[in-house]
C-alpha cells in the first residue's frame, strides 16, 4: 500500500455490530469488514484475548460495571 493509499484509510466502528470491524476507504461507503474475512481469524481472537486479559486486570466486567456508575448526565429537574 502506498504511503497516500495509507493516509486515506482509517479504522472505524461507528454503527457496527460488536466485533465487527474494518476500514473505510473513499468514498467513505465502501467499507469492508474484516472480521468476517477468515484470514483476519488469529488476529481477531488475540485482539479479543487480550481485551478479555486487561478488562480482568482493570476490573472491568463489561455492562456490569458501567451499569454500577452513576448517570454521567443527571435527570433533569421538573419544573413545578
């Protein structure tokens, strides 16, 4: 890949399903997902492995814990 090839292409994970990811090329529409592709199969699990390894090491238990944290943005006050 050529060093502007490089410069246009960007990973991203907006609006994808969990575990999906891939890299977007212009036009940005074109996007093709990597985790499908059996190729990326090894990758994908280190990455996975690894994620699982340092979510343990932090204490992080997925939804569990970010339910336990207080609502970043507080209920609005009704006005009476």
């Amino acid at each position: 890949m050529s060093a502007s090839a490089a410069g246009r292409d960007k990973v991203v994970d907006e609006g994808r399903k969990p575990g999906e990811t891939g890299l977007v090329q212009n036009p940005p529409r074109l996007v093709k997902n990597l985790a499908a592709d059996p190729k990326h199969a090894d990758r994908l699990n280190a990455l996975r492995v690894g994620l699982d390894a340092w979510m343990k090491d932090q204490g992080d238990e997925g939804l569990k814990t970010e339910r336990a944290l207080p609502d970043p943005q507080p209920k609005k006050k009704e006005k009476k």
